[in-house]
C-alpha cells in the first residue's frame, strides 16, 4: 500500500493577487543568519509575515458572512478534511454559472456519489488558465443560488473552488456565500492544481490555523490517494 499526496495549494508570496479590499501580502526579514549569530551567538533566519485571513488558498469560517457563525476556531475540524469528491465543470464559461445541471451532469460522469458529510471540490479550470493574468480575480464562473443549495442539500459540508470565490463575480448578492451561511457550511477558495483529481474521489485535508476569533485561514489544501 502506498500513500500518493497531490498538492492543491497555491504559493504565497509577496505581490501575490489577493481579493479586492483585503490586505496585500507582505514578507520581509525578522533576523538574518548574521543578525542572529551577533545577537545569540547561533545562526537562523526568521521571516515576518502580514497576510490577509483570506489570502491565498483559504478557507471561510462561517462567521465570514454570518454575524451569528462560528470563527475559524470554533468550527469543527471535519469541516477542513475527510471525504472529497471533485467534480469536473471546466467547460462552463467563465460569464456563466454553475447550475444544479451542471453538477448532475459532472456528478454523473465521474461515476461519484455523493455522500452526507462529504468535501466538494469543483474544478473549473480558472487557475490553469488564468492564473497570473488581469482576468483572475474579474471573469471566473461560480455557484448561482441552486447549485449551492444542490450541494448543501446533500450534506456538503465544505465547497472548494479553483478561483477567488465560489460567487462569480457578476453576482451581487453573492449566491455561494449565502448558502453557506443558510446552511452553515464552510466554503474553500483559490485551490490549485484541481486537474489532477477531477472526477476522483479521496482524502481531503485543507486543515485552517487556529486563528482565536478568525473570520478564516490560509490552508495546505492536498489530496490524499490510497494506493
């Protein structure tokens, strides 16, 4: 038996693209290998790090977009890892929305089922395509108001996306989030690497900081295969 672990994680780096109105990520040095070896006598190099809550692969506590939800730390763990199916929708345009339809169909051709308790992760291809360019955080398809309530339905607990959002951002009222907050799922933006475990099912672990009081957390999103 062998353990396969697939990276679904994207960098973190200064000047990274981070959602409008949140804080840009910034990293600078703390002490160098020469500041320590003159302070303690020993050399290490620590870095400081100011990131948005949100910042890069992250995921929401539901107290992000509900005034009466739990924060980050307060929220139970199997939200963050267990059984994931990611369901193949990279064919939907980018100024469309994905539909209770779509997510029949995509159920259907992974020959998945969907079980209460499960992690749904929907690869839509913006981030192989996207990734770097003026269009990633403007033009990226997202969940209208049924298929969020399709999957929260079938006792989704967490939604995850290879995007900025599960909302596209032409939808004012935010469909994604509202389900979420309806429902009390958690919801997980900015994955990578979704192509490589479209149609599949497997071990889920995008494990938050526990942040006291935090409205999310940045996430080492990967996927676990048993082989």
């Amino acid at each position: 038996m062998a353990v396969r672990l697939v990276d679904l994680s994207q960098e973190i780096y200064q000047g990274m693209p981070v959602f409008p109105l949140h804080q840009p990520t910034l990293i600078f040095p703390n002490l160098t290998h020469e500041e320590s070896m003159k302070k303690v006598g020993f050399e290490f190099a620590t870095n400081n790090l100011l990131i948005n809550e949100h910042g890069a692969t992250h995921t929401d506590a539901t107290y992000e977009y509900d005034p009466n939800g739990k924060f980050i730390d307060e929220m139970p763990l199997e939200y963050f890892y267990g059984p994931a199916v990611c369901l193949d929708v990279s064919h939907i345009s980018p100024d469309d929305y994905i539909t209770p339809r779509e997510l029949e169909m995509a159920l259907k051709q992974s020959q998945q089922v969907l079980e209460k308790g499960d992690i749904v992760l929907l690869y839509t291809g913006h981030y192989n395509r996207s990734y770097g360019t003026d269009e990633w955080l403007t033009r990226y398809t997202g969940l209208d108001y049924y298929g969020a309530r399709w999957l929260a339905e079938r006792g989704v607990v967490n939604i995850g996306i290879d995007a900025p959002a599960i909302d596209n951002p032409k939808d004012p009222k935010f469909s994604g989030h509202l389900v979420c907050r309806e429902y009390g799922i958690s919801n997980t933006e900015n994955l990578a690497n979704l192509n490589e475990v479209a149609g599949k099912r497997f071990l889920y672990f995008g494990l938050p900081l526990k942040i006291r009081k935090g409205t999310g957390s940045p996430i080492r999103a990967v996927a676990v295969f048993i082989e």
